[in-house]
C-alpha cells in the first residue's frame, strides 16, 4: 500500500480575543478544502477587496507591458487613488500594482475601461468569470468596490477566488510585494510584515462594508486563505483564524505518483490538509476493471480516497509500466 502519512507536532493554539467578523472562512488552496467557516455564505459587500477579481482578469486576459493612456473617466475617482491625470501613459503593470498596494481605485477604472471599453462590460465578466471559480453566490457592478446596489459576495466566495488566483505566479508576485519601486508605491498590508508566512492578498473597507481583509499565508508547505468581512479588528482576527488552522491541520502526502498504489500506477500526487483526528478517519476504495487487462498502461480501474463519508479524491489506476 503506497501511501505516505506524516505527523508534524505544533504548539497549542493561543486563546482568540479578537471579534469574530461578520462572514469569516478559511480555505487549504490545493485542496479547496474549507477549514473555518462563521457566516461564510451570508452576503456581503466587500469593498476593495474586489479588485482580487479586477487584478486576475487583468492578469489572464492583458500584455503587462501595454501602454494605457489614462481616460477621464479614471481621473479623481472617490476613495483611495493613486491620483491618475487624464492623458498620462502608464502599463498595465503598474496599474495592477497601484491597485493591488495601493488600492488605487483610479487604476481599478483605468483597467477595466482598457480591456472592456466599458464599466458594465467589465463588471459582467467579473461576474461570470467568478461563477467559473466556483463563487456562485456573487454578483459584481464595478471593478473597485465602491458601494453599489447588486454589488455584493460572501466570504465563502471570496475565498475561492482568492485560491484560484494563488495558484497564478504574476499575481502572487504583485500581492506579496512590499514595495513597487518604479512608482514608490508601498503595499498597505500590514500582514506581510506582522504575520509569519504572509503572502499576500487585499485590504478593504468602506463605510457600508466595514474592514475586510484577504490574507494568503503559508508554512511548511501548506498554504491558505484568510477571509474577513465586516471585522473591526481584521488584522488581528485574520491572524488568530490562520494560527489556529496552522495548529490544527498538517497537510499530508496521501498519494505520490512515484510509488503509485497497490501494484497499479496513478497519475499525480495527492495531499490533503487534515487534523491528526481525522487520520483514522480516511477510506480508500478500489474499482477494478474485471477482466483486468494485462498491456502496461492500459486502464485498470479507479481509486476512491474519502474522508468518513465524504470522496475527497479519485483516480485512475493503471497496469504499471
């Protein structure tokens, strides 16, 4: 049986003191899995933390080192800025870290017009293109989270968007930077220097949303996702959400595609954040193809992996070469 637990102890979680925020969650990025939840599918608005969004879309679908003549429509937009003139010629590059460090909601305009040509046609690819991140229960009218009615996620949501955009290396480079030197711009998020392992992601905070902060951190190879909206102390509760599933969970190794499984050979690896409790808890299930074919490669059958009575994982086994 080729399968490889590993038990790493860890100091007891400290007592939280911090209020819980209004719609809070945590996820484990590889595996989706969520590890916290309080209210995580009530809808909220979330104020800058849109431009999480704003910035993949851009990041997917943009040449970085495009020139973008500054339209008037991003001049003197309400809320942070990094204080845009019309007719100034910036790249997408430095737009992306003006919005993502300085939450330049002048740069969230300027972006959305470049690609879309329109606010609402970027808002309604930001709507769809989070349906396909599995953020089901979001709707999005502008691309920086300014208040507006129908403008609205969860903190669930928010979390899956958060994740997939973790696994881009161009937008996990922009988040975890501290300073953009080019432009002078420092990152506003206090967590990349007060909690250990921080990588990123995104303050926010209007007077209708109220403080939000997404933060990615990660240690001894697990990383994760903090989501708080609504949180008057959002640093603080963000860091006592992530040090407790940092305590409580390790992320094992439950598949290497090197060892394979039982005789057969499986196609990649497979790891899974789990709390010591839970090991006794796992099931594996094999579905085997009668009669079994004899020619290395071919098709044996499917591995099932569940956790209690939940299939976290499944595969194809094949005749091993």
């Amino acid at each position: 049986m080729a399968f490889l637990l590993l038990f790493v102890p860890r100091a007891a979680p400290a007592h939280a003191t911090a209020g819980a925020a209004r719609g809070e969650c945590v996820i484990e990025v590889s595996s989706r899995r969520f590890l916290h939840e309080k209210n995580a599918e009530v809808r909220l608005p979330m104020a800058s933390t849109t431009k999480i969004l704003t910035a993949i879309l851009i990041l997917e679908d943009c040449d970085l080192d495009a020139e973008v003549e500054i339209p008037a429509a991003a001049e003197g937009v309400e809320g942070s800025s990094v204080y845009l003139r019309a007719g100034e010629i910036y790249t997408v590059r430095d737009l992306l870290y003006g919005l993502m460090l300085r939450s330049g909601n002048d740069c969230a305009t300027a972006l959305a017009l470049f690609r879309s040509g329109s606010i609402p046609a970027f808002a309604a690819e930001m709507t769809a293109r989070a349906a396909q991140m599995g953020a089901t229960n979001s709707a999005f009218r502008n691309p920086h989270g300014l208040p507006a009615e129908g403008h609205y996620t969860t903190a669930r949501d928010l979390a899956l968007i958060a994740a997939y955009c973790m696994g881009n290396e161009k937008f996990c480079e922009i988040v975890s930077c501290a300073y953009y030197a080019p432009r002078g711009w420092k990152n506003k998020n206090k967590m990349l220097e007060s909690f250990e392992g921080a990588i990123g992601v995104k303050t926010g905070f209007t007077l209708q949303a109220g403080r939000c902060l997404v933060t990615a951190a990660e240690r001894e190879g697990m990383r994760l996702v903090s989501v708080v909206l609504n949180c008057p102390e959002m640093y603080e509760r963000s860091a006592e959400l992530l040090s407790q599933a940092f305590d409580e969970y390790n992320l094992y190794p439950i598949l290497d595609v090197s060892c394979g499984w039982e005789g057969y050979a499986v196609k990649g690896n497979f790891a899974y954040p789990l709390k010591k409790t839970e090991l006794r808890s796992l099931r594996f299930h094999t579905n085997l193809l009668s009669p079994a074919p004899e020619i290395k490669g071919e098709l044996a059958g499917q591995l099932e992996i569940f956790l209690e009575n939940s299939l976290i994982f499944s595969a194809n086994l094949y005749i091993m070469e």
